[in-house]
C-alpha cells in the first residue's frame, strides 16, 4: 500500500498498471477512467495488463463516456453491459474478468458506487434485480438472488473515508501476509531491486519524510554556522598568540 498520487494523498492498496502509480477511488474516475487498476500486490505478481473491453475486445479510450468502471473496479463500455446484463438468460450478471457480482449485498460508498448509481437507475435491466420489485415481479429468477441487493442512500463522505481507509490498512495486512511474503521469495533479484526501490520512493514522499528532511536541513545549516563561527573565532584567537618578531634597525 502506498499513498495516492493526487492532492488528496490517501492511503490506498489500489495500483495502476498503465502510470504505475498508486490511486484512490476519488482519482480513479478522473484521472484513470480508463486504466487497469488493481492492487499493488497484483501488479507485482504479473505487471502485464489487457487495456481492452471484455465484452467487445475493443480498446478502452481515456474520457470516454462508454467507460463504466464496476465495484471490482473492472472496466468496460456501459453499452456492453446493458447488452450483457439484459439478456433474458442471465439472472445475475457478473464480472467477465474476475467473476464478482455487478450487483453487490449491503451498503455501498464512494465515487465509484455513486457512478454505478446514476447508471443503474438509467437502465431497464437493474429493475428486475431491486429488491423493490422482486417481490412484485413473477420471474424464474434463482432464490439466492434475493440476497443481492444496492442500496446507495444515507451515506456521508466523512464516514466512507475513514471506513475506507480502515478497510485499505486491513487488506494491506491480509495481502501482505498472504501474498506479498511468498511472491517476493521467487522473485528475481532485479524484481525485490525494484520492489524495495518503490517503496523507498513512496516513504521520501511521504508527510513524515518531508518534515524529517525539514528538520534535517535545519540541523545541518545551524551546525553549518556554529562550525563556520567557531573557526573565525580560533583564527583570532590564534592571531593574538602569535607573537610578532623584534625589528632591530641596523646602524
């Protein structure tokens, strides 16, 4: 895990594959509508990455509205979607990359489930997964859907950070342990280079880091003047030691 790259500066799992470089979920529908994002840990497991649409096989284009990024944070053209989830013989659409549901349980926040709102209550197929209508709708759909539910409301910003950034420190600690440990003792002595190299790099960057390297520059320009004035005043002491020579004129 590492800090996000834009001014927000969040402690984030979240990696994109394309700029290499760490992103929240505030960044990631402005800055990276279009990206692979993963987590860190995928991307140092297997950096490569397929920039296309799923269900189309075409290219995903940066500020295009077709892009709809999931709760998975998987993308593809919102088009697509609708023809995907739309046909009579899927009862509960999913992910065609990683297999997760389109349609989560419980509460969602954020800018990524926001956006998932205003599409979802823009097209047809979601009515017949609202749990409002399922009750009032005869359909051969499996009981187990009934469990799947979206429910956006009541949600504060405030909230969702914090509980985001609980949830990103304790995947940090599952991932590592399960994850990170095993793929760094195969990896090459070029990857754990590079590995250990980055995360150097994000701890410079850091607050802390900033404030200790304040502090440092403090502590040598003080030392610089102390030594500097030590020695002007050694010179002058020496200079009343030495005693001058005797002239004696010559008659």
């Amino acid at each position: 895990m590492g800090l996000c790259s834009c001014p927000k500066r969040k402690p984030t799992p979240m990696f994109c594959f394309i700029h290499r470089v760490n992103v929240c979920d505030y960044c990631i529908l402005s800055d990276h509508n279009a990206c692979i994002v993963k987590s860190y840990t995928n991307w140092l497991d297997d950096p490569e990455y397929d920039a296309t649409c799923r269900f189309c096989q075409q290219e995903l284009i940066k500020d295009d509205e077709r892009n709809i990024r999931l709760l998975c944070y998987d993308v593809f053209h919102w088009n697509c979607l609708e023809m995907y989830a739309s046909k009579p013989d899927v009862n509960l659409p999913m992910c065609p990359t990683c297999g997760d549901l389109v349609i989560r349980h419980g509460k969602m926040g954020g800018p990524v489930a926001d956006a998932l709102e205003s599409r979802f209550k823009s097209s047809s197929w979601f009515s017949k997964y609202n749990p409002e209508n399922l009750n009032c709708r005869d359909q051969s759909i499996p009981k187990s859907t009934n469990d799947f539910s979206v429910d956006f409301s009541n949600r504060e910003s405030t909230h969702y950070e914090k509980s985001h950034t609980r949830q990103a420190i304790t995947h940090l600690i599952n991932d590592w342990q399960d994850k990170t440990i095993p793929i760094f003792e195969k990896w090459s002595i070029r990857k754990r280079i590079y590995y250990l190299r980055y995360t150097i790099k994000n701890f410079i960057k850091s607050k802390r880091m900033r404030c200790l390297r304040f502090f440092m520059i403090l502590l040598i320009f003080f030392a610089f003047i102390y030594i500097f004035f030590n020695m002007e005043s050694n010179s002058v002491t020496e200079s009343k030691v030495i005693p001058t020579p005797n002239v004696h004129e010559t008659t």
